[in-house]
C-alpha cells in the first residue's frame, strides 16, 4: 500500500511537471540551441544604417558578413561602409545551458563591448556594455531568410545601428 502511494505521488508530481515541460518547448518553437544558432550560418550581405553621434541623422551603410555556429556558440563578423566611413564589425556569443543566457562580445574598429540576454522565440535580445557609454541593446535575429540586427539606446530609445542582411 505504501509503495502504491509513493508510486502515485511520483506520477502525480512528473504530471504536472510536464505541462511546464511543453509550455517551454513550444515557446521555442521544440528548437535546439544549436538548431537555431545553425539559422545565423552562412554568408550575408545587405544595407543598414548607423548613428555616430547623439541627435545627428542616419547614414546608410552596405555591409557582408558571415557567420559560424556551434552547439553553443556562434560568430558573426563582417565589414560595414559607405564613401569614407567603414569599420570592421563582429559578435561572440556563447550559450550557458545551466542558466539559459548568452555572453560574449560585440567589437567595432576602435570599441569593444560586453553582451549579455536571453532568446525570446527567435529573437536574441542583449544589453550591450561598454566603458563610458550609455548602456545599449542589441537585437539579433534571422527571420524570414534575413539577419536582422538593431542596436538602440537605452536611456532615450535612439537606434544607433540597424542592419537587415540577405543570405548570398
């Protein structure tokens, strides 16, 4: 009889776990992490534009990039420009299963900054730091066949880089 309660108990707990369980995945579409870091693979070029300053306008930029994933970690890197403006760009991101975040770095010609966030469906949402900044976020996703990356200000919502790059 005691046995037969335990065993109850134990059923009952792993049947209510499981709802949890599936809620989970279907936020994620059932995707792995590499599954979806596999989505950034490839070479991409398209145009964006950039703010070099507070309050000045947008520039447009041409940029080409490529990106490399693993299991746990992905690599985009590429050059962006226009006329007399152009930098070298690239993002490091690894993925920490234990507490379900990225970490990494996002570096320009001159600057590098920390990055750190979660995945929210099939968006990849960071706080990008830097020394002497005001704090920033990064949006990192690749969505009907195109890699779409934003950064905004935090303090006044400003974009200071938004890029959408086609898969060649």
């Amino acid at each position: 009889m005691r046995t037969s309660r335990i065993a109850f108990g134990v059923a009952a707990v792993m049947a209510l776990s499981m709802p949890s369980y599936f809620a989970l995945a279907a936020a994620r579409g059932g995707q792995s992490e590499a599954a979806y870091l596999n989505a950034f693979e490839g070479k991409w070029s398209g145009s964006g534009a950039v703010r070099l300053a507070p309050g000045t306008p947008m520039l447009s930029l041409d940029c080409t990039m490529s990106g490399t994933a693993g299991a746990t970690r992905l690599n985009i890197s590429g050059s962006c420009g226009k006329g007399l403006i152009g930098s070298q760009v690239a993002a490091q991101l690894d993925f920490d299963a234990r507490s379900n975040t990225y970490s990494g770095t996002w570096r320009n010609a001159s600057q590098t900054a920390a990055l750190s966030g979660v995945r929210r469906g099939n968006n990849l949402s960071l706080k990008v730091v830097e020394a002497d900044k005001p704090d920033r976020r990064m949006s990192l996703a690749v969505n009907d066949g195109k890699l779409v990356l934003v950064i905004n200000r935090v303090d006044d919502q400003a974009k200071v880089l938004e890029l959408g790059l086609d898969r060649t």
